[in-house]
C-alpha cells in the first residue's frame, strides 16, 4: 500500500529537491505540494489524513512550527525540514517524527524515512532505492550508508536462510535478507531476471551458455536449474532462441 504524503516548503528549489528524493522511492505517493502555509493550512485541514507531512520550519505568514501544531491531527507523522539546526528542538516539541536539516542527501533521506519505517516492521519497508538503472541498499560495511548497484551489472542473486548475497560483475554483496526483502521481490517480478531454484534467481543478459540443467554466466557463474522451475527456464530458453 503506498504511503502517502504531503509536502509543504515555500523555497521552490528545497521543494524540488524533496519530489526529487521521493521520486527515487516507489512506494511513496505524492499527494499534494504547497509552497503558502496558509493555503496548506486550509485545504490539508478538510482533507483526508495522509502518512507523512514534510513541513519546511522557516516560511511567511506562518511558520513551519505553528503550521504543524494545527495540522498533527492530519499526518501519522512530521517531518521537518529547514537550514537552521536550532529548531530542531521545536520540531520535537510538535511531536515531529524525524528532522532533516538542508542541504541533505539521499541517505539522509532515506535514513529518515526508514526510522519510521523500518525493515521488518508490520507496516511499510522502504529499501531499496531505485533511481533508473540503479537501486541503493545498505552497505553491507557500514549500516548507516548505502551502496548503488548499477542492474546491468547484477549477475544473480543468491538467498539463504537470512542472507542474500548479490553478485556483480565485479563484487559480492552479502546483505540481510530482512533489509532488501521488498528488493528482492521487485526483482523476480522484473521481467530482466529469471528464478532457477528457491535459492538463485539470474539475470537473463548474463547467460554464456545453457548445457541441460547447468547455466554459465558472465564471470563464470555457474547455476544448476532445479526441477521445480526447469519447465519455466525452457520455456523462457525456446522463447528467446538462445544460443548454446
């Protein structure tokens, strides 16, 4: 289910930005900007609740502060935007839920935006990050930064237990599988990727060579097909006339 938000800024530019960062999530559904206060104040007010409100602190005819202490009622949560750290405990005193001080990166955003919904959680997970060709995901090194994978370069994706280990032309990528899980179903459901086992799903660009059950990828990756998805795997080998 989409989580809706609503995103309140009179700096033009800050608002772009924000649309930017959200555009990058797919899971979360624009509603509504405004850049007056007042006008936020008036339509938000008669409108159906959303999940998240971005509320610029510094703005005309009525502050970020004051806007959100009428608006709580409207938002499963607040989040906070401004140049100036020293609001940062005002915000807090309006039950914000998360404070992002510009200019901030994708990271930061996005760091925001799991803390209220973590991974694992019963409601929403937001990782991974996708950006064209490119998803972010955590960096298995450093839990509080985030690596991009470029999907052209992603030759398979390996599951076990709690573990996923993603395999690149260049690297492997072991991350938990609590933390990409909504990744990896996005992936399955691409029509780039295949699956060959409960364990292995590949990427189709990156087969070599098929001899029976066995697949040799790129960066001699080996796979062997399982029964239980053989009959999908030749069906998809027939349909694309690959070559041997």
């Amino acid at each position: 289910m989409p989580i809706s938000c609503i995103a309140i800024d009179d700096d033009s530019h800050s608002l772009e930005n924000l649309i930017f960062y959200m555009d990058k999530f797919p899971e979360l559904k624009l509603v509504k900007t405004f850049t007056e206060p007042l006008l936020a104040l008036s339509e938000i007010s008669v409108a159906e609740p959303v999940d998240i409100i971005f509320i610029d602190v510094e703005m005309p005819s009525l502050s970020g502060i004051e806007l959100a202490g009428l608006l709580r009622q409207k938002a499963e949560h607040l989040v906070f935007t401004t140049a100036h750290p020293t609001y940062a405990l005002d915000a807090f005193k309006v039950d914000a839920d998360a404070y992002l001080l510009k200019p901030y990166s994708i990271l930061h955003f996005a760091k925001a935006i799991n803390s209220l919904y973590p991974a694992g959680s019963t409601a929403h997970s937001i990782f991974p990050v996708f950006e064209d060709q490119f998803f972010y995901m955590p960096s298995p090194q450093n839990s509080d930064d985030l690596i991009r994978i470029d999907m052209n370069d992603l030759i398979s994706i390996e599951q076990l237990d709690n573990e996923v280990t993603l395999i690149t032309q260049n690297h492997a990528f072991p991350v938990s599988k609590i933390s990409i899980a909504k990744m990896i179903t996005l992936l399955k459901k691409s029509p780039a990727f295949i699956e060959v086992s409960e364990e292995v799903t590949i990427a189709k660009r990156h087969i070599v060579s098929i001899l029976d059950n066995h697949i040799l990828l790129a960066g001699e990756k080996t796979y062997q097909v399982s029964d239980k998805y053989k009959e999908r795997f030749e069906q998809f080998v027939a349909s694309n006339s690959l070559k041997n």
